[in-house]
C-alpha cells in the first residue's frame, strides 16, 4: 500500500527488480534520489532498492539459488543510474504551483530541498511534449488532491514544469565529465 514500500521484505524486492533488470536489459534506469524528493518513505524505499538490485543485477553469483526464474538468471550491468532532481527554479515553480512541499513521517516534517545548480548534470528538454508529461502526472489519482491546483495553470506555467526535465548522474560506464548532458542516453548512441 501507498506509503508502506520500506515495510516489504528487501532482499525479496531486491530480487524481483533485479529479475526485472535482467528480463528488460536497459542501459540507463531512472530513481529517485536517496532524499525520495520530499522525505517519501516509498521514495526513498525504491531509491534504495533500486540501486541494490543494480548491483546485484550485474553480480553472476545473485540469484543462482533464488526464485528470480531461469530466463532472469543472465548477469546485466547497467550503463548508467540517474537520481531525479530538481533545481532550487524548478522547486520554486512546483511550489509556486501546489504549496509548500512538506510531508510528515512518524511525526517529523520533511520538506523538499532542492539539489544545487551544479549538481545537476542532466537537463532533458521536454517542451514540446510537456502536455503529455501533464497528462501522465495527471493519471497519478493518489496525488490528484494535491495536483487540482495544476489544472488551473496557464500553459505557460504548466511549460515551466514541464518543459524540461532534470537528473543527477549517480554513475556512468560511458562517460563523464562536467558538461551538462542533454540526453540521458548520452555516450550510448
């Protein structure tokens, strides 16, 4: 349930992702930042177990005993591992638009921080399909009471969230370097 991901048994989560991992072979995979955005334990939970199962994904010795099935047994090292990020405008903008992004966990607030300007390395361009973006963010109905207020935006403040996109490289097998990327699939093409 919403909220109770850091309850599942990790070395079983670990494990589907991991099969999961191997199943699809990608080069580049996407989570959330060890902060989970804005303290979400289900953020942080997926931020931690889907960096585990990276590791083990690549390790030939996981998984030769568990139940992850044949066909996922087959060893994948991922390319490239990004947190989702947000600068201090792009907060400003989503905070602008909702309020003030706080959430209460076991009786401590946590707030959203944003990642500082250098430490973005990525920044996707996605204007011209950010009335897609909308709608998907949209089909999210657990978080709609909270996204209501988006709806009343002027489509150039639904273009300032999101038109583009942004990412922290956590680690890279193909490349580097202090240049912001424009593509996450960077070094891979």
């Amino acid at each position: 349930p919403d909220g109770a991901l850091d309850k599942v048994d990790p070395v079983e989560a670990i494990e589907k992702i991991a099969g999961h991992l191997r199943r699809v072979r990608p080069q580049v995979v996407v989570t959330f930042g060890p902060e989970g955005a804005y303290g979400h334990p289900d953020h942080i939970a997926i931020s931690q177990l889907t960096t585990a199962a990276i590791v083990c994904a690549a390790d030939p010795s996981f998984g030769t005993q568990s139940a992850i099935g044949e066909a996922h047994r087959e060893p994948h090292r991922v390319s490239k591992l990004y947190f989702i990020a947000w600068s201090p405008k792009k907060w400003t903008a989503y905070q602008t638009a909702l309020r003030k992004l706080v959430f209460n966990v076991d009786g401590e607030v946590r707030q959203a921080v944003p990642w500082p300007e250098w430490a973005i390395t990525t920044v996707i361009d996605t204007s011209r399909v950010w009335p897609a973006v909308w709608r998907a963010v949209s089909c999210h109905k657990t978080q709609m009471t909270i996204y209501r207020k988006l709806a009343e935006l002027s489509d150039e403040h639904q273009r300032s969230l999101w038109g583009t996109q942004e990412f922290y490289r956590v680690f890279s097998g193909v490349n580097g370097g202090r240049a912001k990327e424009s593509d996450l699939f960077e070094g891979l093409r």
